[in-house]
C-alpha cells in the first residue's frame, strides 16, 4: 500500500505553524497540515483525503455486542 504514497523530500516540505501566530478569543481554528507523505491524486480520490493521517474510514455500528 505505500505505493499509494508520495513522500516530501525535507527539502520540499515547508513547516506553516499549525494556529496562527495571534489567534483571537472564541475563533474557531483548523490546524494546517504539515504533511510528509499524501497519497497520489487516484488513491486519494477513493480514499476521500489526500492524508494518511485523516483517513479515517466510518464503521457505522460494528462494534463488539455481549
């Protein structure tokens, strides 16, 4: 599956700070990805994310039932 991967070379990989540098009271903030590694733009598009780190694929109700 990594394959499915694209890694940034540290060169290629700018760090943007994830909140802004003065955020203001009672703002709702999304931190900036910093990514190392997206997927390519195919596996991406089946995935729903370009980030490894937010797939994050809903169950719905499977869980252990006793």
């Amino acid at each position: 599956m990594d394959g499915d991967l694209q890694h940034f070379r540290q060169s290629d990989n700018y760090i943007v700070p994830p909140f802004p540098r003065n955020p203001v009271v009672a703002m709702a903030y999304i931190p900036y990805q910093n990514p190392k590694a997206v997927y390519t733009a195919s596996c991406g598009l089946r995935k729903g994310t370009m980030f490894p780190c937010l797939n994050k694929p809903f169950l719905g109700s499977r869980r252990n039932r006793s």
